[in-house]
C-alpha cells in the first residue's frame, strides 16, 4: 500500500511542477509563478487530508514524502550559510580600502538588531498585560507532561557555573571542537574567525613581499566567494518548484484541531508581530526607504523565512537582496544576516520571550505593572539574547534564560505553550530575518548619510 501511496505523490508532485515549469518558460512574473504554486501547495496539502484523512498511518507517510522535498531544500540552505558568509565576508572586507568602516558597521549593526529586539519585547509586554492573557488559561494537553520534563532539563544547564565556563571557553581550542560547535555557535565563531585572519591578512600588505604573497590569496578568496555565490544562486532559482512542497509540508503538520483555545494568545502575538513590522518599517523611513517599496523587495527572504522556519535557511536570500535589491555593501550584508542568525531576533528573542515571561508572571501574581518589573523584563531579555550566541538562538533559549535570570518564575508553565508555539513560530522566524534585513539596510543608509 505505502508503495502505491508513493507512486501516487510522486505523480502528483510531477503534475505540480508541470505548471510552474511552462509559467517560467512563457517568461511570467514571479508574482504570478509564486501565487500559483501558494496555490498548488494549499490543493496538495487538502489533497492529502481528503485522501487520508481517515488512515493515520498514511496520512503522516505521505505528509513526511511531501517533507522530503522541503526539508532537504532547507538543509541545503542551511548548509551554505557558513560558507556564503564566510567567503562574502572576506571579499567584501578585501575590496575596501576603508577598514575602519567595518568596525562602525558592527556597532551599528549591532546596536539596531538590539534596539528592535527591545522594542518588540516592550510591545509583547503591554499587549500581554493590557489583554490579560495567562497561562493558566491555555488547554492542557498530553504533550505538556513531556515539554515539562524537556525544559526542566534544559533548565538545569543554566547556572553560574555554567555561563563563566561559557564565556571562558567560547572560542574553539582545536579544528574537532570547532566542527562541534557549529551547530549552536558556528556563525558567531565564522564571523569572529574570519575578521581575525583578514585583520592579519591586511598587516602583511605593509611590505612589499606581503602585498605581492597576498594577491594569490586574494585572487583565491575572490573565486571561492563567486563559486559559493553561484552555488547559492542556483539553489534560490528553483524555490519556486519547491514552493508548493514548502506551503504543503507547514499546513499538513499544524494541529488544527488544538487551535481554539488557543485563539486568544496567537490573535494577540500576531498584533503584536504587525506593531513590530511597523516599527521597523518606521526605521527605515528615517533614512529614506519607502514602506512599500521595503516589503515588495524584500518579500522572497521573508516568505522564504516564513515557511522554512529558518533564518539560517534564508542567510543567503536575505544577502542577495540587501546587494542587489538596496545597493547595501557586501559586508554590511552579510555582517547583518550573520548577527541576526545569533544575537537580538525580534521575534524569537524580543516578542515571544516578552509575551511568555509575563503571561507565567501573571500567573504567579507578580506586580507586572511596576517600572521595576518592565526595566527588569526588558534587559533580562537583552541579555539573555546575547547568551544564546553560545547555547544556539531561538525563543525557547530565550525565555529560559530570562527565566533563569528572573530566579522565581517556574520553567514548567513555559511548556503550556508547545502547541501554540506551532502556530506562532513561522512568524517569529519571519520577524528574526526582517530585523536583520532592516538592521543591514539602516547601517548602509545611516553610514552613507554621515560620509
């Protein structure tokens, strides 16, 4: 039977891509392309519930055959995120002759990313304590039980202890500990790396022998960055074959079934994602980049954001647009979609975190509306979002580090919230990478108006 259920979305998928095919040979528009494969994911995704609705076995084999187009796409990406950075970075850097610019656009950069983060956890704050929303008001289901014992686990990582052995061992002593570390602190490690070697790189040029032994390297340098970016290239060209996959595979596996007593927190983190959209789109005004001419351009990192889940998935569509679509600098580009994949996150690190935090708060009866508690809240979160450069990003890390800071907030309330994190986390993702997008565009703007 599985092998027949096989054949039968393997024919589908064939017939999916039919479309999209002869659309981009008839020279369509993306827009017209991308709607019509929205389109053909959302029929997939019904097909498969019509279908199988009533076999449960087929129903999650077919959606994980559907998940083999998406995922492995994602995987993809995500694998050439270090690679694009590293070797962008390092051509953009060499090509300047103005060093010092680097270090202001870190700053800057770095201080947007973290203005945003706060101004979105400020947001998730006053909606969470003007609508009253609690915890204990959100349904009890069999998966809590198991969240709870999850984080309380993941709890008991964060100590005194264990945050100086973070920063005290934060770089890598050796190439294995290195690999190790990629998958929670890689982008930070690639980025401080690759400005040590280039910072060493640029004080051989002050001889004549170091200039001449540089120019092989540079030369080296400037064909990896075009392989890399033709790679990456390639791999953003067919997004819109695998757009329906990518629609089909985050409707087919949200519990839909589960949303009604959730209604009133995803209704309420959604305004709050739009206030927050805003904002931003109110920081990019004040340097002369029109709202709506911000979100045509950058509509494909964001949705492309959105439906993988993953900002490192979209590292290198959220630099081609930077480049090509705001004339922003190659290292500016990539040092904001590099710091946005680590620290800040306005999403994961600012409104969610804010929301959670509060809503557990107002369980336990704590005096939120106090100055004490919103100044406390609000650096707890800032903080918290610079250590989850070592433990990994995400809003989970997040809010237990402010709950670990906060030292009397109870880590099993967070675990009400796993099913409602489904129908949120697309969402934080999709503010994470319009942080870094508005932070890498801002610096440019900004840097250029000072020159």
């Amino acid at each position: 039977m599985n092998v027949f259920v096989l054949l039968s979305i393997l024919s589908v998928i064939a017939l999916i891509m039919l479309p999209l095919f002869l659309l981009k040979r008839k020279g369509k528009t993306q827009w017209m392309i991308h709607g019509l494969a929205v389109i053909l994911g959302v029929a997939l995704a019904l097909l498969v519930k019509v279908f199988f609705k009533e076999n449960t076995a087929l129903l999650s084999f077919s959606g994980v055959v559907v998940r083999v187009f998406s995922d492995n796409y994602m995987h993809i990406l995500q694998f050439m995120a270090i690679p694009t950075l590293v070797f962008g970075l390092s051509q953009g850097i060499i090509q300047s002759a103005e060093s010092k610019r680097t270090g202001k656009s870190i700053l800057v950069i770095g201080g947007t990313v973290l203005v945003t983060t706060a101004v979105s956890a400020i947001i998730g704050y006053l909606l969470t304590v003007f609508f009253q929303l609690k915890l204990s008001a959100l349904p009890h289901t069999a998966a809590v039980e198991t969240q709870a014992k999850t984080l309380s686990k993941l709890m008991k990582g964060y100590s005194a202890e264990s945050l100086t052995e973070s920063f005290t061992n934060f770089l890598p002593t050796n190439i294995e500990t290195f690999f190790q570390s990629l998958g929670e602190r890689g982008i930070f490690i690639s980025i401080v790396l690759t400005l040590l070697a280039l910072a060493s790189c640029k004080r051989l040029t002050r001889n004549a022998v170091g200039r001449e032994s540089m120019k092989g390297v540079e030369g080296g340098i400037r064909m990896l960055s075009k392989l890399i970016e033709g790679i990456s290239t390639s791999l953003l060209s067919v997004f819109p074959y695998l757009l329906p996959y990518l629609v089909a595979s985050f409707l087919l596996f949200l519990p839909f079934s589960a949303l009604k007593g959730l209604l009133p927190f995803i209704l309420v983190f959604h305004v709050g994602a739009a206030l927050v959209l805003i904002c931003n789109l109110a920081l990019l005004y004040s340097v002369g980049v029109e709202p709506l001419e911000y979100l045509k351009k950058a509509l494909f990192p964001l949705v492309l954001s959105f439906l993988t889940d993953s900002t490192m998935a979209t590292y290198a569509a959220n630099v081609k647009t930077q480049t090509e679509k705001f004339s922003v600098d190659t290292r500016i580009a990539h040092l904001s979609g590099g710091m946005g994949l680590f620290m800040g996150q306005n999403g994961c690190g600012g409104l969610f975190p804010a929301m959670v935090v509060t809503m557990i708060a107002l369980d336990r009866g704590v005096e939120v509306t106090s100055l004490s508690y919103f100044f406390m809240l609000t650096a707890m979160i800032l903080l918290s979002s610079l250590f989850s450069i070592y433990w990994g990003g995400g809003a989970t890390t997040v809010t237990l580090g402010v709950l670990f800071l906060f030292g009397n907030l109870p880590v099993e309330s967070f675990a009400l919230l796993v099913t409602a994190s489904l129908f949120v986390q697309a969402t934080r993702t999709l503010l994470n990478e319009n942080g870094a997008l508005t932070a890498g565009i801002y610096t440019d703007r900004k840097l250029k108006q000072l020159k």
